[in-house]
C-alpha cells in the first residue's frame, strides 16, 4: 500500500506519471494513513456556514474571473458571488479591476451580464461609471453640489491578476498576497499559462447539497465506475487510483486515463503528465481545475442561503483557444460532454448526499483511506475553521 501524506510535491513531470502507472500496475491507489470520521455537524451545522463565509470566504483571494474572460481592455463580467454582485472590468489601460456592483447614489446595479463596455450608466437614475469604476456623470448635477465625483467612485475590492485569474477579496480594504495563498502552488499554477487559453463558456446551477461536499467529489475517482460508468469520464479513466499530492492548503490529483498502462513497454512513451492523466487541482478554498489533454474545466463552488445548498459555476477553457466556427463547435461538444458529467452525473448524485446530511442520525461519515484527496479538503477547511472532526 502506498502512503502519501506529505508536503514533499512531485514536480508536474515524468515521476507523476511513474507513479500513477505503479498504482495502476499494481491495482491501488495513492492512500491517507486512516479512514477519516467527519461529524454530519460539518456540513449541515448553521454556525460553521456563518464562520466560513466570515473567516475565509469572504477573507481569501477567490479567483473570480479567468483572465481569458476578459481579455481586452473595457471587457467586464458581473457575477454573483456569495450573494453580492461584482463587476470585473478591464479598464481602458488594460488593468482588470473588482467592484462591488452597487451604484453610490441609491446602490441599484449599474453593470449587468457580460461584454465590452466603456461606461456603465446606472438604470435608475442613470449615474455613469467608466470602466476604471470611477464616476463620470451624474444627470442634473446641481441636485448633487458639493458632492466630489472622484469620492464616489464603485467601491473597489481588493483583487490581483496572476496566472490566468483575476484573484478577489471580497471585503472592501482588506489585505490581498495572492502568491502568498498559493504557497508552494505558485510556480507550478505559472506554469500551466491559463492567460493564453480561449475561454469558452460557462454554466452556473444551484444544487441541494453543501458546498464542501461538492468539491470533495472532484477530490476522488471511487466513485466513477458507479455515477460516471457511461459517460466520457468513467470510460476514459482507471476508477479508484489517484496521485496525490498536498501544496500547503492546495492539492493536485492526477487521475490515470486507461492508455497509461501502454507506458510500460513504448520505448517512445510520451511521460508527459498532461497527456496520461486528467490532472485536477483545489485551489483553497472553492475552486477546481480539471486539466485534460485540451483544455480545463474551472468548476467554482460557493454556499447558498443555507449550509445544504451551493451555487455551482462550471466553465470551460481550451488549451489553444478556438479561431473559427469549426473549432469552437468541437470544443463546445467536449463541454457539453463533461458539462453532463457534472450537472447530470455529479450534481444529480450530490443532492441524495445533502438529504443525508440533512436528515441523518448517523453522527458521522466514513472518508475511506483511497479518498485521500477528500480527506486532504476536509482536514485543511476544518483545521481553518477550528473544527474538531473524529
Ligand atoms: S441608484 Fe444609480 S443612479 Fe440612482
Ligand atoms: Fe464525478
């Protein structure tokens, strides 16, 4: 059996596919040290839902928006995160910025979807912002005198962009270290160079279960053969059998695709990771990157109202980003391959998992030692969180 629970990261090369194709040779997987107890109170209790949106979500670098999404300068996108709406935009000098998406004169929302702008004019009374979020108009300016323009700007929240993302924190004037929060992660997020990807599309559905159990089902490949055994994602992959491996908060998994085990006698076996190996990464605290050979799935979960609820954004971008009709269409296809994976496979299964966690009487749930990915999101969210697990 293989223990892997350490800090001490395989770079992404040749070692992690070794190790995915010993595993899959052998028939097991990467595994934790124990089968891990986490109390249903983890999911379901009020004040844990109350003490992550405070202490992290709304204190951690999100990365809101891929870099893609907005690529020119006036490009913008509104999103609703964690009930607040945000504008991201690119302003005229190529800067991309956060807002909060509330006008200063009576907080309706000036900006609404996506696309290129240079000014947003307010519906209400249309007050006019430009896309460095400053105030330019305010219609029958004499009802205002004395009020300084430059003063009411769209509140600006903290953000950086880095790697392909555009990193936000959602309170206004708190501190923001992006490379920080990646830690050990940094160099090799840099690495993958998601600024130069084409960004497709995306969908955003609600489902009934909590979010952390929504990300933990990216966090495992036991379950595949059950939930994905006809799909793209079942067929393709050797179930049960991960690398895993922890970077500080974050992890990257590495899945094995069932061609891995032709490695073994190829004297010209192409070793590159990438293409033996879905490679998929946490990214502390809400987001997944799952890598395949032509592009990534970026898969943002977030809480809704209460803690058996949350808000999922599955997008997608492609490695080398599509320059006609023909080649978007292939690429919308895979989408809508792996998009119903997740919202008729994945998130069709998760809401039987929030009715248990709603309304059992079971104490705890059971993460078995090949879930190691699982028990790395949990142990990490609970130690943040204070939260005693066993
Ligand atoms: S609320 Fe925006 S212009 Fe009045
Ligand atoms: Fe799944």
């Amino acid at each position: 059996m293989t223990i892997t629970e350490t800090t001490d990261t395989t770079p992404l090369g040749e070692g992690v596919t070794r190790r995915a194709l010993a595993l899959v040779t052998d028939g097991t997987t990467d595994m934790a040290a124990d089968v891990l107890r986490v109390p249903l109170g983890y999911y379901r209790d009020p004040a844990v839902l109350v003490r992550e949106r405070r202490d992290i979500l709304e204190r951690t670098p999100l990365a809101l928006i891929p870099t893609a999404q907005v690529s020119m300068p006036h490009d913008f996108v509104v999103r609703e995160v964690l009930g607040r709406s945000v504008l991201v935009s690119r302003d005229a000098d190529g800067v991309a910025r956060a807002f909060l998406n509330y006008c200063r004169h009576r907080g309706a929302r000036p900006a609404e979807g996506c696309g290129s702008a240079r000014r947003f004019t307010c519906p209400y009374h249309a007050w006019t912002y430009d896309s460095a979020g400053q105030l330019v108009g305010i219609p029958g300016e004499e009802g205002f005198a004395g009020i300084d323009p430059t003063d009411h700007g769209l509140v600006e929240l903290p953000s950086e962009e880095r790697h392909g993302f555009i990193w936000v924190v959602l309170t206004a004037g708190a501190p923001i270290d992006v490379v920080g929060h990646l830690g050990p992660l940094d160099a090799e997020l840099g690495a993958w160079d998601y600024a130069s990807y084409g960004y497709l599309t995306e969908q955003e559905f609600p489902a009934a279960v909590n979010w952390k159990n929504g990300l933990e089902a990216f966090a495992e490949s036991y379950h595949f053969p059950y939930v994905h055994g006809t799909s793209v994602i079942g067929q393709n992959t050797v179930a049960n059998t991960s690398v895993h491996d922890a970077f500080g908060h974050h992890h990257r998994m590495g899945f094995p695709f069932n061609w891995i085990t032709a490695l073994a006698d190829d004297p010209n076996a192409d070793w590159d990771p990438t293409n033996q190996m879905g490679i998929i990464y946490w990214i502390y605290p809400n987001l997944v990157l799952a890598n395949s050979p032509v592009g990534v799935e970026l898969i943002d979960i977030l809480p809704g109202n209460d803690p058996v609820s949350c808000v999922v954004r599955h997008g997608y971008m492609s490695k080398v980003p599509a320059t006609n009709d023909e080649e978007r269409a292939g690429y919308e296809s895979m989408y809508e391959q792996v998009h119903m994976a997740v919202s008729d496979e994945d998130f069709t299964m998760l809401p039987s998992c929030g009715d248990g966690v709603r309304n059992g009487q079971h104490h705890h749930m059971l993460i078995g030692r090949n879930e190691i990915g699982v028990q790395h999101l949990v142990r990490v969210l609970a130690a943040e969180l204070d939260f005693e697990l066993g």
